[in-house]
C-alpha cells in the first residue's frame, strides 16, 4: 500500500494504491482477476477504540474484499513524513450517501416554499382585488351599467349573405342569400324554416360569431351604429346545445357567470341580488338548489327537465343585462308544454326592454302568436318577413291557401320544405314585386310592411341618416376594452379563484374518478407490496426490485390516461364560456390541470408510495424514502401531462386514447428495463432522452441498490457478494445522474403542459375572428386576409 495517511490523533486513515499480488498457488484466470480487479484501487483503514485490530478495506472493487490484522501483523514499508499527513479524514461513500437526505429534503422544501409563495400572492392578488379597485375597473363597471341602463332601440341587418369557398374548381355554396329584416326593443323576432334553410347560419350572422370558414357580407347596425367586437358586451348568444356542469346546481351555474362576467367592484350583495332575481323571472326558484343531472342519466344521475335547462343557459347570460338576446333553438328536444313555457318566458324576458331573435322549430299555433316577427327561410332565401298575424293573409293572396283548421306555421313550413311549392311561391313572389314594390323577394306581410322592407333591404346610399348616425360611445373598442395590466391581474385572479372552486366541486362531487384512482392505488400497493414482501438481498431480491419499480411506473403510467379527458369532456363548455368571455384560457388550464395533479395524480401515487415502500421492505432510510416518493409523484404529474398534451389536441376520446398510448408504449420500450441502453443502436437512441420511464427507473434503481451488496448466487456455484452499484453500471445507470433525472421529470411535465397550453390558446373563439359587417358586399373577416368574395345570389 502506497501514499498512506491518516487523520490527527486516529488511527484512522487510507491509502492511495493497493498492490495484490497472487501466491503461487493461484491459477492464471484467478491471478488476472485479483491483480486486475484489486490492484491499484484505495484503501480504507479503520482501528476500533480499544482494539489491537485493524481493518483494511479496498474501496472500489467490485466485490467487498477486507482483511484484519493485528499490531505488527501489517508491514508498512515507509512512513510519510508529519508534513504529508491529512489532517482531514477522507470522505467516504456512508457520507456521500448521507447528502441525498439533504438534497432531497431541500427539493421539497424548495417545492413547498414556491408552493406556499403562490398562494399567499394570489392572496394578496385577492386582498388587493378587494380593496385597491382601478381606475380603469371602475371605469368598466360605469360602462357595464350604463350599458345597462340605456335601451338599445333596434337591431338591424341588411343584406346580410353567406357562402362557402367551393371546393378546387367547384363554385361558392350559397347558405344565405341577401337576408334584411329588422327587431325594435320589446319585440320577439322568430327565424322559422326546415332544417338547411339558415336559420343557425343566420343567428350567428347577427351574433358577430364565426361561422366555420364560411364568408359573410352585408351590414349589421344597433340603432343605427355599425357593430365593432364591444358587440359581443350587450348581446348575448345561446346556443342550441345546453352545456352545463352536471354536478353544480341551477343556482351555482348563475352564480358563477356573475362572478366571472361582473366587475370586481360590484359587491358579492349584489351579485347575489342579481341571481336571485335572475331565478326568479325564469321560474326557477323550486329548483334553486337542485343539481343539473344528466339528461337520461340514472335515477342518481337525473336532474332537472330539459326546459328547466334551458331557462338555466338562458339565465347565465342574463347576469350582465344584455339589451340584445338571440336564441338558437330554444324550444328543441322540449314537449309542446314545455316549449310553449320557454316561448311564454321569452316573450317576458322581451317585455323587460330586451330584443330577442331566436330560431324556433315547428312552433304551436298558440307560440307562434307570441312572436311580434317572423322570418321564414327555405334554402337561404327569405320567403316571408312580417307579423304572424298576417302570414295567412299573405300566402293567401299568393294562392297558398291555409285551411281554417290548420296551424299557420306548421302550412308555412310545409311550402318552405316542398322543393315545387317552393319554387311557385318565388315565381309568384317575383310576378308581385315587379308590379307592386321591389323587395328583396319575401311575401309583403302589409302595404305598411312592405314600405319598411324595401326600407331595410334595399341599397342605402350615404346620405341616409343611419350612416351619418356616430358611434355610440358603448360600441367603441377602446372604450370598452382597455384594461392595465394591473386589472387584468386583478381578473386573472379572481377567474382562478372561481375556477378552482368551481372545479374542486365538480371533482369531489362526480367522486367516481377520484375514488377509482384512489382505491386502485390502495389496492395495488397492497397487492404489490405482499407480493414483493421482504425482498431479498440476492440475485432473485435484484431481478424483483427491478420488476416492483417497473411494475409501479407502467400502472402510474396508464392510470393517467384519465387526464385526457380534463379538455374532451369539457370542450363545449370551455369553447362557449371563453367565446362569451367567462374567463381566459390561461385561467382555466391553471385551475384544471393544478386540481388534476393534485386530486389524480399527486395523492394516489403518495398513498401508494407509503404503503408499498414499506411493505416492500426497501431501505428504511428517510431520505430513500423521500426521493421513492418524489420520484413517483412527478412520474405521475409528467404522464398525466403527456395525456393532457393529446387531449387538447385530439377532438375525439378514441383518438386520443390510441394516440396516447403509442406515446406512453414508446416510452416504456425505452424505460431501461426492456431494452439495455448500451446495445440500443444511435438511429432509435436518442429516444431514451424522451422516456419519462427512463429517468424515473433509474432514480428508483440507483435510490435503492446503491450502498446495498446483493450476493450473486447462481445455481451450481458459491455465492459472491457483489456491490449495488455493479448491477447498475451493467444497466447503465449512474448515482451521480439522480438529481438531473429528478429535473428532467419536472421538464418534461412543465413543457408539455406548456404546449397543452399553448394548443388550448388557439382553439378559444378570439375577437378577432368576430365577423365584421361593411356596407358594400365583399366580405371582410376581422383577423383574416382573405377578403372580395361578392355576397351569393342575383344583384
């Protein structure tokens, strides 16, 4: 032994370099394996207090080789000089090892303290939201109420067409051909035709909402004002489809609109003042506190009536007094009392200085004459547009004649579907016009209806008083948009919080995912754990530890699959609230994906990592403990990330399903326990850098076997006793790469989270794809380049 020296005032010590030499005894292949194995290694001395004895370790073998000898049994041939002795003690792999508790417990404090942080800023965010309000908030309240409190007088359109680009060389299909009309406050306007006609295409027309790839032209006016995107702050759009959270209540889905959509400043008295009011002008005050249900659902699962439904989709755009409200298919999917019910309310909610335009499908004699308009549609064409009191006298006069005893509407219909009739009614229709007034080619409900047609549809020149009109100062952009970013934090806030609650109730009161996650876990660590029990330090303990970590990371792994289902399952909701400006993107995704981490993926894998480790019988050690824990929990989080990053993208459950298990398939051939990554070849194995089941395999591994000596005890031969870390470099793992691991995890979870992120941003229906009306007929769409179409249809 060479370059010895040991710490001051012990006995204690090391050397640098051992040279073994084999006796004569030995045979060639033993001689190579001691003098190659053992020579040149260091040497660790240790003499116990009070003992004659001293050890003699050889540090870095492959092997634990130590001998005993006592005083003046070991020769050392030279002594150091006083000046070359070590007063340190050198270290040693115990105090090496004993740096992971530390690190560990650094990682979660570090994770706790950046946790702690951000809640106590949104808590200041809140505090400071309620007591410090903005100028530029109070600002928007005072436009909101005055909003409120002006009557919009009329809502016109004019010329209003829509077709799509035809396909290579196919021409333009026409959905919409020249549509005029107009609705004064207090009125009910009704757009009747068979399915295919428009209607829906119409409704979104006078939304401002994109329909499709689809091209608009023709002029859209509140009181004589050309609409900008504040448009969408005093008209509000139900759609046909009632997406609804199950779990909440009729009063909880109110409610939370208002706190979404109201100023910060407004009062939670007054919030809650306006949803109760709410409730009670639609009737909904016996069923307040009853949850939404699912429509054909089990008797659990029921809920309220579909016309109860939709007084509550109703309801929820009510809470920012819209002076505006167009209604898809109000009446759809309802029985004829039911219908008639809605159509009453409408007729009231009208009655309270609102316009309303909805679409409306084979109405009741006794619905269709609560209707002040009616637009009759058949294959984009307008047909009728005039009282409903008058369309029996109109069609009569053009020789559709309706019996006494028969429905109005349900005749009308008729003519609008028969493709003859049709065509009859419009040579008909033509032959009128060209010898009365010149309308756009709809039935004239009256002389007088007739003036105010040709009025709306016909091509105003510049000098009407409609153009000279100035914008009212609530349909500008600026005045109704600008926002600091202090207040745009200060909402960002509040939508998170509102979010997360809303969230939170939807979790733990649809308990059946959160308690699946939780018993499997419960149940497999059980099982795993009694399998696995007492495992053992020989060759079978090593292949079985291998096989318990790789076991728990593939169960985590498509447990998570569930997460796909955060966006899918909830796109409607998310697509109409964010289009009706509920909240942003962004604040939605923080408050999904924080309670999915928390609820799915970070308290199931923590109650499997205290039952399993321990029954296992893994190294007590706390540190180990703690870095098990982490490493299962971020394994978790990352591939419920991966899950997410496919649900975003995908549209379809089936789809995403297949495409994220290919991910997660590929991920585990290259985890390190199917495939050696020393014999992977360079074209595929780069992937081992994308495999969550890599980096958390080798943290388990290495967490486990390093400061272990496993004995090596092939059948047939005498057992060796062979250090941990052999078996880890045959895998090709190393200690050392732990803590980069552990990083690479939570890398790879914020970045695919980051571009669920980003994938979501652009599904949310933006402002800037609102359709923008201009007087000539080319079609313009706000956000796009693509403009000249001329609008369908004869000149």
């Amino acid at each position: 032994m060479t370059g010895c020296s040991f710490a001051s005032g012990s006995a204690n010590g090391g050397c640098d370099m051992i040279d073994c030499k084999c006796g004569v005894g030995c045979g060639a292949t033993t001689k190579t394996i001691i003098e190659g194995t053992f020579s040149g290694k260091p040497v660790k001395v240790e003499v116990q207090d009070g003992s004659d004895e001293m050890s003699v370790i050889v540090e870095g073998a492959p092997l634990p080789l130590s001998a005993t000898c006592k005083v003046a049994g070991c020769e050392q041939l030279g002594s150091a000089p006083a000046s070359e002795i070590d007063t340190a003690a050198t270290a040693n792999a115990d105090d090496d090892l004993s740096l992971t508790g530390g690190a560990v417990l650094a990682i979660v404090a570090c994770a706790v303290l950046s946790v702690s942080l951000l809640l106590s800023c949104m808590a200041f965010c809140c505090s400071f939201a309620g007591t410090h309000r903005s100028r530029q908030e109070d600002d928007l309240e005072t436009e909101l109420l005055k909003v409120n409190s002006r009557s919009v007088d009329t809502l016109e359109f004019r010329n209003v067409s829509c077709f799509t680009d035809g396909e290579k060389q196919a021409a333009p299909k026409c959905i919409l051909n020249k549509i005029s009309g107009m609705v004064s406050r207090g009125q009910v306007l009704g757009l009747l035709g068979p399915s295919g006609s428009g209607k829906t295409t119409l409704l979104n027309a006078l939304a401002a909402v994109q329909n499709g790839k689809s091209k608009v032209s023709g002029e859209l006016l509140v009181d004589g004002n050309k609409v900008t995107r504040a448009y969408r702050r005093v008209a509000a759009y139900v759609q046909q489809d009632d997406t609804l959270y199950s779990t909440l209540t009729v009063r909880e889905c109110i409610t939370y609109s208002a706190q979404l959509r109201l100023p910060l400043s407004m009062t939670d008295a007054a919030k809650g003042a306006m949803v109760q009011r709410i409730i009670e002008e639609l009737n909904l005050g016996h069923v307040a506190n009853s949850r939404i249900g699912v429509v054909g659902g089990s008797s659990s699962e029921r809920g309220i009536s579909g016309g109860e439904r939709r007084r509550v989709s109703i309801g929820m755009e009510l809470v920012t007094s819209p002076r505006i409200l167009i209604l898809d298919e109000p009446t759809s999917g309802l029985d004829s009392s039911s219908a008639h019910s809605v159509v009453k309310l409408i007729k009231e909610l009208a009655s309270h200085d609102r316009i309303v335009v909805l679409s409306i499908h084979q109405p009741s004699a006794r619905s269709f004459i609560l209707l002040d308009k009616i637009i009759l549609l058949g294959k984009g064409e307008l047909l009728y547009y005039g009282s409903p009191a008058n369309a029996k006298g109109s069609f009569n006069d053009l020789g559709f004649n309706c019996p006494d005893d028969d429905n109005i509407a349900d005749f009308i219909l008729d003519i609008a579907s028969d493709t003859d009739s049709l065509q009859a009614l419009q040579a008909r229709q033509a032959n009128t016009v060209s010898e009365n007034v010149p309308t756009s080619g709809a039935v004239p409900a009256s002389s007088q209806q007739s003036h105010l047609h040709k009025a709306v549809s016909s091509q105003t020149t510049l000098d009407s008083p409609l153009y000279k009109a100035e914008s009212s100062p609530f349909m500008t952009d600026e005045a109704s948009e600008s926002r600091s970013l202090v207040a745009s934090i200060q909402m960002t806030t509040v939508e998170i919080r509102v979010l997360v609650v809303r969230t939170a109730q939807n979790i733990l009161r649809h308990r059946s995912l959160l308690v699946l996650h939780v018993a499997l876990s419960l149940a497999l660590a059980l099982f795993g754990g009694l399998i696995f029990n007492n495992v053992t330090d020989d060759l079978a303990g090593f292949q079985n530890r291998m096989g318990a970590f790789y076991f728990t990371l593939t169960f985590f792994g498509f447990a998570s699959m569930s997460s796909m289902d955060v966006f899918i399952g909830e796109r409607q909701i998310f697509l109409r609230e964010t289009g009706a400006m509920y909240y942003g993107a962004f604040s939605y995704f923080l408050a999904k994906t924080t309670l999915d981490s928390i609820f799915l993926r970070v308290l199931p894998a923590s109650l499997f990592a205290c039952i399993f480790y321990w029954i296992m019988g893994l190294q007590a050690a706390a540190d180990r403990f703690l870095l098990f824990w982490l490493t299962v929990v971020l394994f978790n989080v990352a591939a419920g990330s991966i899950c997410l990053f496919v649900g975003v993208l995908a549209t379809r459950v089936g789809s995403a399903n297949l495409g994220a298990t290919v991910m997660l398939l590929i991920m585990l051939l290259f985890g390190g326990f199917l495939i050696n990554s020393g014999t992977m070849p360079d074209s595929v194995g780069w992937l081992t850098h994308l495999s969550i089941f890599g980096y958390a395999f080798e943290i388990l591994m290495v967490n486990e076997l390093v400061g272990t000596t496993l004995s090596f005890d092939a059948p047939g031969y005498p057992a060796i006793p062979v250090y941990g870390e052999v078996y880890l470099r045959t895998l090709g793992m190393d200690y050392a790469d732990r803590y980069y691991d552990v990083a690479a995890l939570a890398a790879i979870a914020c970045v695919l989270q980051f571009l669920a992120l980003c994938f979501l941003l652009r599904q949310v229906p933006s402002n800037h794809d609102m359709v923008r009306y201009d007087q000539d007929d080319d079609v313009t769409v706000v956000g796009q380049k693509e403009a000249g179409h001329k609008a369908c249809g004869p000149d």
